[in-house]
C-alpha cells in the first residue's frame, strides 16, 4: 500500500461505481471515487427515475378521462410543467444526497472532479490533485448519441434534456424507435403535447419480441401518437421559437422542439484510455472486459453502460459488487446476464423477461406459444379501448418456460415476479398449478392452457 495513495479509484458516481466504492470499502479497502457532474449518474440524474417520475405525471390524464365510468365528475383539469420540474428536482437532489451519503458512511472518499489516467495507475483530477491507484474502476457510464451529423443538428436536444426544458413543447418530434425514445414519446403525449416518432426501421422496439412491438405500436398510435417508420429526419430548420423536421422521404414536420433518442455510447472522451492500453470493441465502441469486469490491463476493470452489455441499472450495480467482491473479497464473482427482466415505461408499460419467440425457434427444436390478448375488467367501465397482451414461450420437449412478454398496465411490476419463475426454471404445468388471482390481468399468466401456436424444426438432413 506504501507505493499507492489508494486501494481502489473509481471513476464514475453512477449506480455501478457507487456500489462497487461502498462494497470494496466493506472489505476494508481505501477507496476514491470521482464524479465530475452529480452523484447518482444517469439512472438518478437524468434516466429511469426522473423518466418514471415524468412517466406517473403522464398517466394523470388517462385516469382522469376514464373517471366518468366511475361515477366521478372531474373538472377540467390543468397542468403545469414547471412544477413538474420543480417537484422533479426536488427529489432528484434528495437521491443525489443519499448516493453521496451512503458513499461516505461506507467510507469511501468521495471527490467532485473529472478524473483522467496519467498512466496506468496515476490518476489526474480537474481539481489539480493526483492520485496513485492500486486498482482503477471506470464506471462513466453513457452518453446520447445523435448519429451521423444533419444540417441543423444543433437545434436537436437529447433524452438528457427533456427532464429541464424550461417550457412544455405542445409539438415534438422525435427521432427513435427503441425504449428512450417510445418512453418518451409517450410521456409528452401523455402531459398533452402532439408527437410524432419517426424511426429508420420497420417497427418499433427493434430486439423485443414481434408480437410485442406490434401490439405496443397498435397501442400508442391508439392513442394519438403519430408512428412514421421507415423514414429519417435529414434535416432541421429553426424559425424563431419553432422548428421544422425535414424527413428522408420529402414530408416536413412543424414542431416545437426536435428530439434525437437513437442510442447512447460509452462515455469515455479525454478518459486517457489510449495511454494506458485498455482496449475498446470496435463494434459498438465500449470497454472490452472479461467475465469478471477486467480489461486488457489487469489491474483495470470496468462496469455498466461504458462496457456495452447490458446497459440496465440493475445490471451495473451487480457487477459492481461482483467486481468489489472478486478483487477485495477474495471471492471470485461472475454475473449471470441470463433470464435478466426489463421493462418499457410506455403506455402501456412493457414487461419482458428470458427469450423472444424468435430467439426461441432459433435454439430450440419444439417451442409452444401461449397467447392472449383482451380488454383488462377496467375498460369495461370505463370505456377504454385498450388492450392487455400477454405471451408465454415454452420449450416443447421439457415443459419449461423460456420467456414471459406482458404489455399492459402494471407489467414491469408482474414480471419482475415472473422472472423469479423462470430463473428458477418453472415449467407450464408449474404455472397451471398455480391458483388464479382473480379478478386481475396476471391471472392470465396461469390459466393459458392450449398452445396457440406450436413449431416442431425439422431436422437437418
């Protein structure tokens, strides 16, 4: 320890550098974390919980509408985007405090300063400080990517912005048809504004299963979201207070803000990386790592969003403390990336967890589908057109269940028990044994008793 000033340096305040500081702390390691913005990285800063946040606010009005059903007279009501902003802050500042807190109860050192490598164990702060690291950990997390440059690129804003506009855009248009953008999407749609997503691809939510992506864009289109695949924006024009969105097949689109959720890459620029050797995937750019979070330099790891695997919190903060747990608790520590659940803060929300039924057909000879799309007992009342789908995919040979695929409200909550199931390797017979809650939607889960669809792959001759 005499030729280091420190056990661990992490670079990085996020979910998964917090985590890893506090675990290697635990262990009784020395430990510095520098973080040059705030505490908490992308998930409390500017990602899931001000996205969720915003996403609660955006529902109001649905509940409102569906309210006469029930008997209720609502006046009509108002709202304010500043104070959603307000309110918004408020609680981001709260967890902010508690990440940084928590960080220095467990004892970590906690430095608010952009850190850079020297060399392979000198650390440099924008403070001016210097520090000599045993281990280094970069944690740094994502950043928007806007893709190939387009005239008038300047005027776009990214997912990281829409958590502080100073003024609710009534028209926006935005780039994207994965989760951030659909997120997004639907909550501007859902606090009033007119939307328009415009995505290169010919679906939605390219990677989630088929049925899926077609029964949420069915949805969102439902409710008055305008969905232009196929197409892109080349080009941006600001008049004043207002834009126009100039699209690849020749149609504008008058708006007022532009936003670009077409991906994140890793967060790495003037890192130093180049100086020390750490070598990056050429494919998509991030940190290449091993099993266990270590990079071709053996005394660096790295973790989360800066190594492209899985980029979920969840994810980030398990292989932080497999990291701390390996390299200070003398515990070697794999993360099982299988059968991981993930969810779409939609409208409808969307649930998933283990295999697509493409992914399935691909890896398994025999795999029965069990599907059911239907009106939740909600609708009935109040007069809701929309729809719940759930699907579950089964291997046909053993029984087990392979995935789960839930859209409907309250399907981040249900599969988050489904995957406890799944992980455990249950079978459809586990699932018919299991007695209905009824009257619920998740009831649906254990009462599908024939396939809807059966595929046998033929062998190869």
């Amino acid at each position: 320890m005499a030729d280091y000033d420190v056990d661990l340096f992490v670079i990085g305040g996020g979910s998964g550098g917090v985590r890893a500081a506090r675990i290697a702390a635990g262990h009784g390691a020395k430990v510095m974390l520098a973080e040059e913005y705030r505490m908490g990285g992308t998930c409390v800063i500017r990602g899931c919980v001000p996205k969720k946040l915003f996403a609660y606010a955006s529902h109001v009005h649905e509940e409102i509408k569906d309210a006469a059903g029930f008997g209720w007279n609502i006046s009509p009501a108002s709202f304010n985007w500043p104070r959603l902003v307000a309110n918004k802050d408020k609680e981001i500042a709260r967890l902010e405090a508690a990440y940084t807190g928590n960080a220095e109860k467990a004892g970590v050192q906690v430095v608010k300063a952009r850190a850079s490598f020297v060399d392979a164990h000198m650390l440099h702060l924008s403070t001016g400080q210097t520090a000599r690291a045993k281990y280094v950990l970069i944690a740094t997390g994502g950043t928007p990517n806007h893709g190939a440059s387009i005239p008038g690129i300047e005027h776009v804003i990214s997912s990281d912005d829409v958590f502080h506009l100073p003024v609710f855009p009534k028209r926006i248009v935005i780039q994207g048809g994965g989760y951030i953008a659909l997120e997004c999407a639907c909550i501007f749609a859902g606090l009033g504004a007119d939307v328009t997503l415009v995505y290169r691809g010919d679906n939605i939510l390219r990677g989630f299963d088929d049925d899926v992506r077609t029964h949420v864009r069915g949805e969102v289109e439902r409710a008055g979201i305008t969905v232009l695949t196929g197409r892109t924006v080349i080009k941006v024009e600001k008049h004043g207070d207002a834009f126009t969105a100039h699209l690849s097949e020749g149609a504008s689109i008058a708006a007022d803000q532009v936003l670009f959720a077409i991906g994140r890459r890793p967060n790495i620029k003037d890192l130093g990386l180049e100086k020390v050797g750490v070598a990056l995937n050429p494919a998509n750019g991030g940190i290449v790592v091993n099993g266990f979070s270590q990079t071709t330099v053996p005394h660096i790891y790295a973790v989360g969003d800066v190594t492209q695997r899985i980029n979920l919190t969840p994810v980030a903060i398990r292989e932080g403390q497999a990291f701390a747990d390996t390299v200070f608790g003398k515990r070697p520590v794999r993360v099982d990336y299988a059968d991981i659940s993930t969810a779409v803060f939609s409208q409808p929300q969307v649930g998933t967890v283990g295999f697509t039924e493409a992914e399935a057909r691909a890896q398994f000879t025999h795999v029965d589908i069990y599907k059911t799309d239907f009106r939740p007992i909600k609708a009935t009342l109040s007069g809701s057109q929309s729809r719940v789908l759930m699907k579950l995919i089964v291997d046909g040979m053993s029984d087990r269940v392979l995935g789960c695929h839930i859209v409907g409200p309250d399907a981040a909550e249900i599969v988050q028990a489904v995957a406890i199931a799944i992980k455990m390797k249950a079978t459809k017979a586990d699932f018919d044994a299991t007695m209905a809650l009824h009257p619920t939607s998740a009831e649906e889960l254990v009462t599908m008793r024939a396939p809807t669809r059966r595929y046998v792959r033929e062998a190869a001759e």
